[in-house]
C-alpha cells in the first residue's frame, strides 16, 4: 500500500500525466512521467490505471499490488507525477512478469526525464 502522500488521486493530475507526459511503453503496460514544476517539490506520486479487460476484479487487484511492489518510487524525480496503464493483451495477467517489465518502463521513463532535465 501507497502511502496518502504518494498517491494519485485527482482526475485532473491523471490527465494532466496522461496527455502530456513522457510516455513509455513495453508489452503489458504503457508508463506516464509528468514533472511538476520544482516550486512545488513534493514527492513522486502514483497513479494506476487498470481497466475491465484485464480480467474480473481479482485479477485487476492482484496486479495492482504486483505494480506497487515492483514500482521503485524513491527513484522517481521528487515532483514527478507517474500513471501506469496495463493494457489489454491476450496474455493472462498472472502470467505477466511484471517486476520485470515495471523496473524496465521505470528505467527508461527516469532515463528520458534525465535526458529532458539536461536539455533544458
């Protein structure tokens, strides 16, 4: 479990993350990175999006905790918004190696923030 202080939670920070973050993607899931403006240096926070076609409300939960696990937030810039999308596969989700795929989409996600923050 997330902390409050970690968490997502406004629709307007989701679309906010979704439409004009970075955006990365890997086979199971499609990964967001918004960075905020530093005045307000606040910690990462994380949002999920985990629809209906994934499987029945058992299935969806399991792979949010999955998610949560895997997700190494500390890593994340400190004023980052971040929203993970599972996508709809014909791969079962407890079958997905999601600490793989999430720590590759966080490593590639912190790589281009880094990449944007030197070209700025």
């Amino acid at each position: 479990m997330l902390p409050k202080s970690a968490r997502l939670t406004s629709p307007n920070d989701f679309a906010r993350t979704t439409k004009s973050g970075l955006r990365v993607t890997t086979d199971h899931f499609m990964g967001y990175l918004y960075l905020q403006s530093e005045s307000s240096a606040t910690s990462a926070r994380l949002g999920l999006v985990i629809g209906k076609r994934i499987g029945n409300s058992i299935a969806r939960h399991r792979l949010a905790r999955q998610i949560r696990h895997a997700i190494a937030i500390e890593k994340f810039p400190t004023n980052g918004m971040i929203v993970i999308r599972a996508l709809a596969t014909s791969t079962p989700a407890h079958q997905i190696d999601v600490i793989t795929e999430i720590a590759q989409m966080s490593e590639k996600l912190i790589a281009r923030a880094e990449k944007l923050a030197v070209t700025q």
